[in-house]
C-alpha cells in the first residue's frame, strides 16, 4: 500500500466527508420540509351525494320469470304485431302468432 502525504490524504477524505455533511443536512432539512408541507394542506370538504334506493317489484305467483334470448325470429300474433320472437310473444300474452313480420 502506497503511502500518501497529507494533501494527498486530503484529497482523498473530502469526498467522503462531503458524502457524510449532505446525508446529516438532509435528515436535519427534510423532516422539517414535510411537516411544512403537511401543515399547509385544507381540510377535505364534504360532498353532498345521493342514493337512489332500488325498488324491487313482486312478481306474480303464478307465472315465473322468463328471459328470452337475443336471437332474432320474428313472429306475428293475430292483433298484427310483430314480435322479436316466439318467447316474446309468449311473455305479451299472445298465444296465436304465425312466422315471420307482419305485412
């Protein structure tokens, strides 16, 4: 190992105790600089919202809940209406249709 002199020695400490004074400075500003910060923040204001209750609707007892599907066939019940479908018309109530849209 190299013996150094003393501007040598110098030299090489510097960087480490310029290394140690940044760390010390900043555990010594930045706890100050965050309580600053959070000091200086308004308090949360209260927002007035409305809730919208769902309703439910009863269904009636004797006929039970009947989801179609998306498939498109049209039917025409006897009253000329034109219904999506078979299962549509049956949840209308018509029990007389014929394929296809009405003229």
């Amino acid at each position: 190992m190299k013996n150094l002199n003393s501007e040598e020695t110098l030299w090489v400490i510097l960087p480490v105790l310029l290394v140690i004074g940044i760390l010390i400075a900043s555990i010594i500003i930045l706890p100050k600089t965050q309580t600053e910060t959070r000091s200086k923040a308004s308090e949360p204001t209260v927002v007035p919202t409305i809730t919208a209750i769902p309703t439910v609707t009863p269904l009636s007892p004797e006929r039970p809940e009947i989801i179609c599907s998306a498939l498109y066939s049209p039917v025409c019940s006897q009253n000329g209406v034109t219904y999506p479908s078979e299962c549509e018309a049956n949840n209308a109530g018509v029990t007389a249709f014929t394929p296809g849209e009405c003229p």
